[in-house]
C-alpha cells in the first residue's frame, strides 16, 4: 500500500524469525554441499500429497565408501588408458602418493613388457570383459605381480568411453607358489633318493642272490643223470620260475631308479625304457635322438627321464594308440623331449573332467618337475587326433625360459603348463 507517494517500509521481523531464517539457510547451503560432494543419495521433499522422495542422479558416495574399504585396488581409466579414479589400496600397492596417480597414464606404472598387453586387453574389453597378468614399477624401484581384471563401463551422453579395473596384489600368492614349489621339489628329491636306496637294495639283496640261485640250479641240472629226468624237469621248471622272478625284480628297480641313466646317459636310458615299453605293450614306438651338449646334469636328466616315463605310462592305459613317436633334441641351450601318439586324445584345457586324460597326478609331475628347472611344458591335443607333450629344460642352471601367459587365452586343444 502506498500513502503520501512513498511506499511503505517493511515492518522489522522478530528476531527469533531471523535466526530461523538463518537456520534455513544454513541447512540448504549444508545440503547443497553434501550433493555436490556425493554424500547425498536421494532427496525427501514435503507436498500437498504427502512426502516424496526424489533418488539423485549418479548417487555414488555408498559405492564409494565400498570401493574405497576393497583390499583390491580399484580405478577408472579413459579410453586412452589415463586414469581418472583410483582408490588408496591401489596407490599403497605402487606405493605412490594418491595425487600423483589421478591424471597420470595407466601404462607407465606397468613393466614395460606389459605396455602392448595391455592395449590389447583393452581392445577386448571393450567387447567383453578379461583379464590380465602384469607387473607395476613400484616407487620403491620393486616390482608386484598383479592381476587386472577389466571391464567397459556403461558409456553416457555426458561421459566418454572408460574401463573399470580391479587389481589383486599377487605378491603374497606368488610367495606362497614359491614356497610350495620348492617344498614339493625337496619331496621330489626325498622321493628319488628313497627310489635309489631301494634300487640298490633289491639288486643287491635280491637279485644278485637269485642270479646265483640260477647258476647253482644250471650246475644242478647238468649234474643229474639222464634216468632222473622228472627231477631234472623240476629243476629246470624251478629255474625258469626263478629266472622270470629275477626279470620282474630287475624291471622295478630300473623303474625305480635306472642305473644306466648314471652310468651311460639320458639317451641310453631313453633307449632301454623305449625297446622294454614297446616288447611289454606291443605299441610301435619309435626313438629318436640326438647327443646333447654340454651334458645335462643329472637332475635335468633325471626330470626328463621321468616325464617320459609317466607320458608312456598314460598313452599305454588310456590313449589306445598304435605308434608312438619320441624325440630328444637341441634347440640352441635347451634339450627338448618331444611324446606324441596316434591315440584318442583328450582335453587339456579339462583334464580333470575328461576321463581320456589318464593320471592328472602324473600331469601335475610333469609340470612340476618343468618349472622347478626352469623350463616349459606344452600338451597339444584333440579328439581322435592323438595327443603331442613336449618339454623343453635349460642345459644349464643360468639359463630360464622366457614367455607369458596373458589374459586372452590360448588356442584350443593346447595347454602350456
């Protein structure tokens, strides 16, 4: 209302009104704060119909305090693999400052041979997700091993194309892999030294013992006269029995520890085993070799030699092949043992699952006694098309095999141990 002209000044507000005013505007500003931040989900806001409530667009902040309690590390990277978010576990695992990480390209915390795997993990992720085995440069100048597990983030109008990664610290997993391999290597050792032990003890306690037996038992036979010829018979069938006895003991203590492997060489050994594999099965096996140098030492003699023995030992119960083939070779510091066979193959990716496999202990022995030296293990196989193992150890201790296994798979029908 105006009077005189002038417009009327507002009346003063009471002061408990103003500091309820205040309080308002407090808690709005308070409000606004907590959404920019994320610390708000949804908004309850009172109407004439009663509450309603109203969710936020892009609430994160439960998520967040998730993400942010994992003992994984956790980041968003652009397409171009810079990263736009990690959490603390992540920046603790590269032992680098969080503020140093958001902004800084993905790529340059990895070892550099991890750098092209990397690139094509992503490419495959953007169709679907896999997974990668790295290792970060730490700060300290160390290095963890890691697995990355990736995934495409759903893309938005206001968002460009980004990944999602999680990433587990295997440093406490490949010690505990160390520790067990080097356990298992020294059951390996008591093992063969107690094969040894009973080796000898059987030549020695038994088989020398019925090899006299049989001498005495010729002279024996020979000493009777020609009108005893059913005792003579006797004899003679009581040698024979004696003289398979001693072959059978003979055979297990060769398969227990053979002596000519010491004596004569891995090649020697390979010989022997094959004519007595080939005689015992009927299975045409065919042996092909070549002079190693400088000659293995006797544990790489010895891992090979026992590989050998338990690939044959599956091909004659469960391959049904017909010709098998080996070959000892050289490929530059390494010898190469090659098992293949006509049989009925099986699925190395399952072996565990396919009943064709055989013995899965004596392909864990294989794979072991590989990796302990250093060297690589590789079973190629496939339905009726036989079955090819092949294991390739350093001639010397100073020499490693070189290779990774990445994220995207193998070929089908191969699996490398």
């Amino acid at each position: 209302m105006i009077r005189g002209g002038r417009p009327r000044a507002p009346l003063p507000r009471p002061p408990h009104q103003l500091a309820e005013l205040r309080a308002r505007l407090s808690e709005a500003e308070a409000t606004l704060h907590a959404i920019q931040h994320g610390g708000v989900d949804a908004l309850v806001v009172a109407g004439k119909h009663g509450p309603r409530v109203y969710t936020l667009e892009g609430a994160e902040h439960a998520y967040r305090v998730l993400v942010e309690s994992m003992n994984e590390g956790a980041l968003t990277v652009t397409a171009g693999a810079v990263i736009l978010y990690a959490n603390r576990s992540f920046a603790r695992m590269v032992n680098r400052p969080l503020e140093q990480i958001i902004g800084y390209p993905f790529p340059g915390l990895l070892a550099a041979s991890d750098r092209a795997p990397l690139r094509a993990s992503l490419r495959r992720a953007a169709r679907s997700g896999t997974r990668l085995h790295v290792s970060f440069d730490a700060g300290d100048g160390s290095r963890v091993p890691a697995q990355i597990s990736i995934r495409a983030l759903p893309k938005h109008a206001s968002r460009p194309a980004s990944f999602g990664m999680v990433v587990t610290d295997l440093t406490a997993s490949r010690r505990s892999q160390e520790i067990l391999r080097v356990l298992s290597h020294r059951l390996t050792q008591a093992q063969e030294s107690e094969r040894a032990r009973l080796a000898a003890e059987l030549t020695d306690e038994i088989t020398q013992p019925l090899v006299v037996i049989l001498f005495r038992l010729q002279a024996l036979v020979g000493g009777l006269p020609e009108h005893e010829w059913p005792s003579r018979q006797e004899v003679v069938n009581l040698r024979e029995l004696l003289g398979r006895t001693a072959e059978n003991v003979e055979r297990i203590s060769l398969s227990l520890r053979p002596s000519v492997l010491s004596t004569l060489g891995l090649v020697a050994a390979l010989r022997v085993a094959t004519a007595e594999f080939g005689r015992r099965t009927g299975i045409d096996i065919r042996l092909a070799c070549v002079p190693l140098s400088p000659l293995p030492p006797i544990e790489a003699k010895l891992a090979l030699y026992r590989i050998f023995e338990d690939a044959l030992n599956n091909i004659e119960k469960h391959a049904r092949a017909r010709r098998v083939t080996v070959r000892l070779t050289q490929p530059g510091a390494f010898a190469q043992l090659a098992i293949k066979d006509d049989g009925i193959g099986f699925n190395p990716d399952r072996p565990a699952a396919d009943p064709r496999a055989g013995d899965r202990v004596g392909l864990d022995r294989m794979r072991e006694r590989t990796a302990f030296l250093g060297g690589v293990l590789t079973i190629t196989s496939a339905r009726r098309a036989g079955t090819l193992i092949k294991v390739r150890i350093p001639l010397s201790a100073g020499v490693r095999m070189t290779g990774r296994t990445g994220g995207g798979g193998r070929p089908r029908g191969r699996q490398d141990l």
